[in-house]
C-alpha cells in the first residue's frame, strides 16, 4: 500500500474530527444565544439549570438566525471597555483617529480645565492625526508599526503624553476597519519595557518556564498543578485553575492553586454553555484576558458615523465582559480574574508539510481574586510566554497519549488477531486480553449463532437480541452504530436499560451477528472535587456560579455516555473487518447445515471484502511506529513501511529489490545471513541487534541500530517464502547509553586526577554514605579514598571525635546537616564557611560548595561537594570582609545608640502631651497639641525603623487605622513651616474644603513622612526670590466600589520654580546605589513607601515650574458630621 493511500486515511480520520468539531461548534452557538437571550430578559429571575437542560434539549433550528447575529454582534462589537486604560482607532493609511472612548481625553490630559482655550478642547476629535497626541519616540514608533506586517511582534510600544508626558504602553492590533491602539498607563516606579526590551517579561517567568521544562513526560496531571503554583506565585491570585476542554466541549478544573479559606472546585465538569463558543473564538484572538474590576462602570467607545457597523474588539486587551459573564463572577464572589488560552497543533494532517498546523483551545488557564487587582503589561508579557511554553508541552504530552493510544490497540489487535486464528470469534471475549482491553468500555457483548457472550456491565440477553433486531430493521443499510446516547438515537428500550448502559458502539461481523461495546452515564464518572463530594447539596439553582453550573452539568449528561473517539473506532471497525473477513454466513436448519454457493456477486463482494482487510492491514503495517521489513528466499528486500524508510532515509521505491546485505553494517552481515538461514529453515530468532546502514540526506549520521525479531512468511503448504523483520529503533538509546559511558569515564579522570587544576570533592549519596573521595581531598585530610568510601561522611569520616577528620565542635555537624537536607528537599543554598583538622592536627579553613545529583528522572540521589580553600590572596580578602563586617556592626551600634538616646526626649514630650491634654485647653489650643501629638507619633515611628531592608523591598507592613485627613496635612505643614520661613519661600495651600472633613483607613503617619519629605526637598530647591513659592495642592477623587465601600483617589501635587530638584537626585529616587547623597536616600525610601501604599510617585518638568506628582488612595471611613 502507498504511503499516499495511507495519508489519506489518516486525513479521511482528521477531517471526520473537524467536521465533528465545526457540527459541534454550530450547533452549540445557537444554544449559547438563547441563554444569553434569556438571562438578559429574565432580570431576576432567571433558572439556570433549567435554562441549560431546556436550551440544551431543544432543537437549535427554534433560535433565530437573527437572535444568533444579534448576540454574536454584541460579544464581538459591544462598544464597551474596561476603564483602567482607553482606546483610540485609527484609520491605518494617515492615522486618523476614527473612534475613541470616553475617557481618553481625561486619561491622556486632553480634558478641558478651568479656563479651557481652543486647543485642549480640540485636542482629540475624529479627523485628528493621532501622532499629535505623542511625543516624538512614541509617533515614530507607532508609524513603525503600522509599516510593519504582524504588528504584534512590536508591542508594546511605549509612548508619552505631549501635554503631560505621562506614559502609557500602546499595545496594537489591525482589525477590518484601521489600527486599535489599547492605552494602558504606565507605574512610573517601573521601568518601562517595550517589545525590544521584552527580556525583562521572560526573566519574570524564566524560573517557571525552567521548572515546567525539567519535568519528566508522560505525566499531565503533574504538569498543570506545577504550572498553576508558579502562575500563582508569579500573579498573586487568590486562586488559579486550569480548565480542560473535553471532546464534546464541556470542561473540567484539572488543577488548582488556591487560599486555604476558599472552596475547592477541582474535579468539578461544567457544561459547554459555561464558555460560549463566541468567547472561546475571542480568547484564540486574545490570548492574555484580564478583568481588573467586574464591577467598574464600562466606558463607551464613540466612533465616526462613517463606519458602517460598531467596532470589532476582539483583539482588544480592554474589552468589556458581557453582562451575563460579570453576572456569573458576581455570583462566585469575585471581582477580578485573568484567563489565559492554552493551544496545541490540530490533528490535521490535510495541510502541506511547509505549512503551518492549525491551531486549537485545548483549555484556559484562570486566575480568579476577591478583590480588584491589575496586573502590569510586563507581568502578562511574561504569563503569555509561559502559557505558550506550557501549550508546547502539553502539545507533545497529547501527542504522545494518542501515540501510546494507538499503540496500545495495535498491541490488542495484534493478540486478538491471533485469538482469532485459533479460536474464531469465542476467543476474543473467552481469553484475555478481550475486546474490552480494545477501547475504554463498562461493559461488551458478542452475539453469534444466537448464542450469547457477555463481559462486564451489559444489558440482558432478550435486551441485547432486541437492540440487534433494532439495529437490524433501523440500520440495516449500515454495518454498525456508535453512541453516546441510546436514548437520542432513538432507541425504544432506552429508559429501560437506565443510567447503565447508555453509550454502545456495535458492529456487525455477520449479517445477523453483532459485536458490542457498551458505556454507562457520564456522571457516574463525575466526581465533587475537595471538600463538598456531594453534588446533591442545596444551593441556589437561579444563580449561574460552580455549583449550579456543576448540576446544569450532571443534568446535562444524566442519560449519556462518554463519547467515542474516533481512533477508537477506527480500532473497532479494523476489528470488525478482520472478523467479516474470516467468518462465512451459514444458513442451518435442524438436520444438517447447508453451505450456500455463491454467487458470482457474492464472489466478488467476498473478494473485495478480502482486498479491504488485506489493504486494512497493510496500513496497520505501513503506519506502525516501529520499523518493519520483508526479505523473499533470495534474501531480497520485497517489503519496508515508511518508518524504515524514515529511519534510514531510503524510500520504498529504492529499497524494494537491494539484496539486504547491501543496507546493513559490515559488521552486522554475518549476523543476518545467519537470521535468513534460519528462518528459511523454520526457525524464527528474537531480539537479534542489527545495523542498517543510513542513505541520502542522513548518510552522516551514522547507523541505525534496530533489535529485530524474525517472522517467516509462508505460503499456502506450508513453505517458507520469506522472511519479515519487526524492529525496535535502539540507535537514541544506544548514543545516550555511549555518551554516559563516555561521560562516566571522563569524569572519573576529571575528579580523580592529580592535577592541582582540580580542587578537593567529594560526594554522597541519598542516604549520606561517602561515594567519592578524590585525589585532591586526600591530600587535603591526610585520609586516603579507601577508608573514606561507604563510610557515613558525618559521623564517620567528619566526627567530633579523634578519628579520621575531626571538626570544632557539633555545631559544625549541625551546620552541615542542615546544608544537606536543605539541598535534599529541593532548596537552593548557599557557600558554607567549613573546617575541619587534617590528620597531621593542622586546621584547614575552607568554603563548601554543595550541588544536588539527579537520576534521568529528574530524583535527587545524592550530593555533590567541592572545597575552595583559600589563597593567600582570598585569607587577606576574607580578613577585610571580616574587618568591614566589624565595622557595620559597630555603625549599627552607634545607631542604636542614638535612637535609645533619642527615646529619652521623645517620651519626655509624650509625657508633657499627656498633662497639657488633661488641663482645660480652648479648641484652637486642642488643636495644636493634636498636631504636636501626630509630629511627635511620626518621629517615634521613624526612629523604630530598624528594617530599611523591608522597605526597599516593599513588603512593609502598613498600618490600617481611622485618621482624619485633614489632621494629617496640618502636621505635614507644620513640619515645613521653620524652613520655608528660613529660605523666605512661602507655601501656597490650595485644599478643598471636604477634605478638612473627611476620615480615611490606612497609614497617616508614612503619608505625613513621604509628603513632608517631598515638601521639604521642594522648598531646599526653591530658588529664594521676591515672591518665590512653592504650591501645596490636594485634588481629591471618590469612587465607588461595591455596594458599600468607596475608595477615596488622592492626587497630591507639590510645584515650585524652575530649575527643580538635579536630575541626579530625581535619578536616586528611583534607582538606590552606592553613594547616595542624604536627599537622594530620603526620597528613595519616601517613594518605596508610596509604593507600599499602592500609590506613585512622578516628577514633572515644565518650562516654568516643576512639579512633585503623588497618587494614592484609601478606603473611605466617613464624613466628620456625616456618620
């Protein structure tokens, strides 16, 4: 058979699968439209699991096609963004703007203010060349894209407000009508990356990528629970899930990473309808899809009139979720999430070679919190390349399934096969393996001569001779049925058999016998993941969360089986072809069987019956994954299937015909003339290691190593004509093997070798017995190898004792148990300081470097030791590091000094507050002593900073107390006041008037601290002139989030006058270095402090003033007056 024929079964198999799939795909649409269409009529009260079972039941022939475009159109061009960045389109060939959302002017500076001119107003309207809105860098980079052919590549291009030189990532994509351009802002306290400096994003999931890589294969289910704790780790959710899509395009948690106090939805199925096929056509689009906020109001997007229909958002990082899909995240709890789409290669085997596979949603990766959060550009940057690398291993983790898949029916085939030539058909369902062992089945029956044969969960024998009579009367123009569902196949008897037998693939083997597999109902396989197994429990059936989507499912699937796949029914009608082929149809009656002779007709079907098998298994041969030859008694090749042919690079056209010797090693052609004579003779050996030789492209790369096991083909008296060689590829197993060997031996040179090069190592394995004890550790201890070898190495050869090589002291012991175990459990560690007494008595100082050893599998056998004793040059080194150590230690000391003395006063004033504030003191005086007391809380604070090291790293804990805002400015200004008079530079207030009212949670003395500074160093950089100020501006902001909380957005702005603060102070600020000036220090640990408080810090310079620029926000407590 040709390798063409071949291909196009295999392409006869993959188009049935994309036809299933596109079947599935165009009937589930509509049933995804009228829920969508129910849910937005039904307000309140909306069923969900009787909206699922009834949509899922009915015909999608009663959904309009107008209902369906309708909903399509509104998932796809619903004019609606998230608020956490804008849009602007642009038409692609002059930049034009030709949409934009609402708060695009706002969020790029292009709103009117108090005294507006004609300019800001003007600023962003349809027409506009939307380079006038950039700086220069970013216009020329976006017209550098727009040249470009897959501007994906080149996002995100970094751009700048011209009015405020605020940056934004600009993340591109085309769509029919121009360019959408998503803005997202940028935190000024990260560095901003673009597409050239992308390194940073893979560096964020470079540690994640490296675990997935060194996991063995063979073994999904490890591979998602890894990958779901590093994405956790790397984003922070509360929990994250990776969700499977099945065949039959339901889906199923697999793996979860979550809070201890959150519920488990791991095992949990959930039917198609959960994810639209709409939505699941955007995330092949979108692969990273954030929602910052399900409750944050949508923006619009405006748009010319000119464009005939709404704007395609698919592609758009910004797009808003649907109203039935923020529903649902409301329903569960939530309020953020982050869905990234995992793809694999189609099966398709119809595409060119040259070209690329198609892809496929394999499943989604789903982040899911509690409370809003925004991740950063850079950070899902880095997510997407991780879930790209996690695609590609689960690509060749589904490969090699359907490999051992395949392999493992062949197998069955195989024996079954056999079976069948010594006892044909009892003996596939009498001996083991059976026809069960063939496909994944409850239960599988034979029917034959009105006899019955029954395996595992099937339905009675008169239930069985029915659904034969069924089959036979309803599909007798076919050779067979297969189902997931008896019950919609409209089979009577269905009810009857109940949750038992549900699915059954049956062929016929006769015209009136049958071969059965049955299936029982999908729930039965179903199963409640973590703590509430179950599914019975109450919940709230109306509301579309886990649980109800949970029961939608098992209501969904109550009378259906698991489908069946088409490689499975390949193995079944293979099977069935066989047994039509070595059966004969007999007619008997009581006395005697009559042998019907056929007629010419029937001849011929027999004969084409008896070319399907034979092609049948010629492809079997053809496509096997292990290479396999046929040799005639001329000891000619007269077979070789396309994997010899791929293995050597010799085609079937130039093999066929060579004597056989002439394709084998030298050395191997005594080896299988011998094969040959034997075979010839009847005798079959096995397991004989061959070389073949390799041709064309791979003749340098050496020979194939096969261990081939003989067959001898013979005719129909018996004679051997031939003989046929079933091989198992050696040749990577070999070269691995040869290449350890080698390995092994090279580093037993290397370590054992006498060179001064080498330093002293040596080795230990699981259980802590020494295995290695070089040449350069001899010398070393003055213990030879051999007494050091088998000897436990703590205890035995490193002991407190006088014996073999003593150390201080059991600490020392203890020390390096602890480095052991650690590098054990899989943890990275550091250089020891290690030292022990040689044998002569001397003690030797020296650093231990400890790495971990692992088998081909990836476990830890043992550890690695090297000593780096030191040169003279490093003692001297070490004894400066010790000196500088000393003289950081006595600095620390000083400092403490300093803060105890410091306390002395402090509590004194604290003292002196208690007694004023128990006197009788007018308002105005109560005031002040509430201002002194805050200065005086704040200096406390600072001085019990011990841990700069958690600031700079920005994990400080924060303090969450009620203070009233306006309080806190008070103190703020009073802290300036000396110097501001001092440097004859005045402090402008401008605050509104609520603020003096209004009652904040959080930290107000780091808020005091970071303004003072920031004030302070404005008024050092004051130039002292006439006149000369320095602006002290507080704009206030009130969001609702939820039902009772409001977030209270605090923009602080500090400007004076030109020149500013030196750029190298501003420079400090952001990145701390060696010989950082006191004010650069101080606005380094203001600014991470903001951080810590979620807020930013930028420095703004204009022509005439420069200005300090704070954002940051607090939960609301109250309004004074206003409780």
């Amino acid at each position: 058979m040709s390798c063409k024929s071949i291909n196009k079964s295999n392409c006869s198999r993959s188009s049935s699968a994309r036809s299933k799939q596109n079947a599935r795909v165009v009937a589930q649409t509509p049933i995804d439209a009228k829920l969508h269409v129910d849910f937005e009529e039904s307000k309140r009260q909306f069923d969900y699991s009787t909206s699922i079972d009834f949509n899922v039941s009915s015909s999608t022939g009663n959904v309009p096609s107008s209902t369906v475009s309708a909903y399509l159109q509104k998932m796809q061009r619903g004019s609606l963004i998230q608020p956490f960045g804008c849009l602007i389109a642009v038409d692609e060939q002059n930049f034009t703007v030709i949409a934009y959302s609402e708060n695009a002017p706002e969020m790029l500076d292009l709103s009117p203010h108090a005294v507006p001119s004609l300019e800001q107003q003007e600023a962003l309207t349809f027409g506009i060349d939307v380079r006038t809105l950039f700086r220069s860098p970013g216009s020329s980079a976006l017209q550098k894209a727009a040249n470009f052919g897959d501007v994906n590549l080149l996002n995100p291009i970094l751009v700048h407000c011209k009015t405020s030189d605020k940056p934004f990532y600009a993340i591109l994509h085309r769509i029919d009508a121009g360019l959408v351009i998503d803005l997202e802002p940028v935190n000024p306290a990260d560095v901003p990356v673009t597409a050239a400096g992308a390194l940073k994003s893979y560096k964020l999931a470079a540690k994640a990528i490296s675990r997935l890589q060194s996991l063995p294969s063979g073994n999904i289910s490890l591979l998602c629970d890894v990958l779901v704790k590093e994405v956790s780790d790397l984003t922070g959710y509360d929990r994250v899930m990776v969700y499977k899509f099945h065949e039959d395009e339901h889906g199923e948690v697999v793996a979860e990473s979550r809070r201890p106090d959150s519920e488990p939805y791991l095992g949990l199925h959930y039917p198609a309808t959960d994810i639209p096929q709409a939505s699941r056509f955007l995330f092949m689009k979108n692969k990273v899809r954030m929602i910052c906020d399900c409750f944050a109001e949508p923006v619009k997007v405006i748009q010319d009139k000119g464009l005939t229909q709404p704007l395609s958002l698919c592609g758009s990082i910004l797009r808003s979720p649907h109203g039935c899909h923020a529903q649902y995240m409301a329903n569960m709890g939530l309020i953020a999430s982050l869905v990234m789409s995992v793809t694999i290669n189609e099966d398709d085997d119809e595409m060119d070679s040259e070209q690329e596979k198609g892809r496929k949603l394999w499943g989604l990766v789903v982040c899911h919190h509690t409370s809003p959060r925004f991740v950063p550009f850079p950070l899902r940057y880095a997510c997407e390349f991780l879930i790209q690398i996690f695609g590609v291993q689960i690509n060749k983790e589904v490969e090699l399934a359907a490999q051992m898949k395949e392999k493992h029916i062949l197998q069955t085939q195989t024996v079954l096969c056999d079976m069948l030539l010594r006892d044909s058909p009892i003996g596939i369902v009498t001996q083991s393996p059976n026809v069960m062992d063939l496909v994944k089945c409850d239960g599988a029956a034979l029917y034959y001569r009105h006899k019955f044969w029954l395996l595992g969960v099937t339905p009675t024998e008169k239930q069985i001779r029915d659904i034969s009579e069924w089959l036979l009367e309803f599909h007798s123009g076919s050779t067979g049925l297969s189902a997931d569902s008896l019950m919609e196949s409209g089979y009577p008897g269905a009810s009857v058999l109940g949750e038992a037998v549900c699915g059954m693939a049956a062929v016929r083997i006769t015209t009136k016998d049958f071969l059965f597999w049955f299936r029982s109902h999908t729930a039965k396989e179903i199963k409640w993941g973590g703590a509430k197994h179950d599914p019975h429990d109450k919940d709230d059936g109306r509301k579309m969360h886990p649980r109800s989507s949970f029961k939608a499912f098992l209501e969904v699937v109550k009378w259906r089986s698991l489908p069946w796949e088409d490689v499975e029914m390949d193995a079944i009608h293979s099977l069935q072809l066989i047994l039509r082929g070595s059966l004969q149809d007999e007619v008997a009656d009581e006395s005697k069987i009559i042998v019907n002779v056929p007629s010419l007709d029937d001849r011929i079907q027999r004969v084409d019956e008896l070319r399907i098998v034979t092609n049948g298994m010629v492809r079997l041969v053809e496509t096997a994954a292990v290479p396999i030859f046929a040799v005639d008694s001329s000891g000619n090749i007269n077979g070789w299937n396309s994997k010899a042919a791929e293995l050597t690079g010799l085609s079937v056209e130039q093999a066929i015909g060579m004597p056989f010797a002439d394709l084998v090693e030298d050395d191997s052609i005594d080896i299988v003339k011998n094969m040959l004579s034997l075979a010839l003779e009847g005798i079959e050996e096995r397991s004989i290691e061959i070389k073949l030789r390799t041709f064309g492209f791979q003749e340098n790369d050496g020979p194939i190593i096969l261990v081939v096991n003989a067959c001898c083909s013979r005719d129909l008296k018996e004679n051997v004509i031939g003989v046929c060689f079933v091989g198992q590829d050696l040749t990577g197993q070999k070269m691995v093997m040869n290449k350890y060997t080698r390995m092994q031996g090279d580093y037993a040179g290397i370590v054992r070798s006498s060179s001064a090069l080498i330093p002293p190592i040596f080795m230990i394995d699981e259980l802590g017995r020494c295995l290695e004890w070089n040449d350069a550790m001899q010398k070393l201890s003055g213990m030879k190898r051999e007494e050091a070898i088998d000897r436990m190495l703590l205890g035995e050869v490193f002991t407190v004792d006088n014996f073999a090589c003593r150390v201080k002291d059991h600490d020392t012991l203890t020390k390096l148990r602890i480095l052991f175990n650690g590098i054990t459990a899989g943890e990275d560690t550091d250089k020891l300081l290690f030292g022990f007494f040689d044998r002569q008595g001397k003690f030797v100082e020296a650093l231990l470097s400890a790495n971990r050893r692992t088998d081909a599998e990836g476990r830890i056998t043992g550890i690695l030791c090297f000593l780096h004793v030191a040169s003279p040059e490093l003692q001297y080194a070490l004894q400066v590091q010790r000196m500088s150590e000393k003289a950081a230690v006595s600095s620390l000391n000083k400092l403490a000094y300093i803060r105890q003395e410091l306390r002395k006063p402090l509590k004194g004033i604290v003292l002196m507050q208690d007694l004023a504030g128990s006197s009788d003191l007018s308002r105005e005086q109560r005031q002040l002593l509430r201002t002194s007391v805050m200065c005086q809380e704040q200096i406390t604070k600072i001085v019990d900073d011990t841990d700069i090291e958690s600031i700079e790293e920005s994990y400080m804990e924060m303090n969450s107390e009620e203070f009233s805002l306006g309080e806190a400015l008070e103190a703020v200004l009073k802290q300036v006041m000396i110097m501001s008079q001092q440097r004859e530079v005045q402090v402008i207030q401008d605050l509104p008037s609520e603020v003096s009212s209004t009652c904040l949670y959080g930290d107000n003395l780091r808020l005091q601290q970071v303004l003072s500074d920031f004030l302070t160093n404005a008024i050092l950089f004051t130039p002292a002139f006439e006149d000369s100020s320095v602006a002290f501006r507080v704009i206030p902001r009130k969001e609702r989030i939820g039902t009772k909380i409001h977030i209270v957005y605090l923009e602080f702005r500090i400007s004076h006058p030109a020149p500013g603060i030196p750029e190298d102070l501003i420079q400090e600020m952001f990145h701390h270095s060696q010989g950082v000036s006191r004010e650069g220090l101080g606005l380094y640990i203001s600014q991470k402090l903001v951080k810590i408080m979620n807020g930013t810090v930028q420095y703004l310079r204009e022509a005439e003033r420069s200005s300090f620029i704070i954002l940051v926000e607090f939960p609301l407590a109250r309004h004074l007056g206003h409780d």
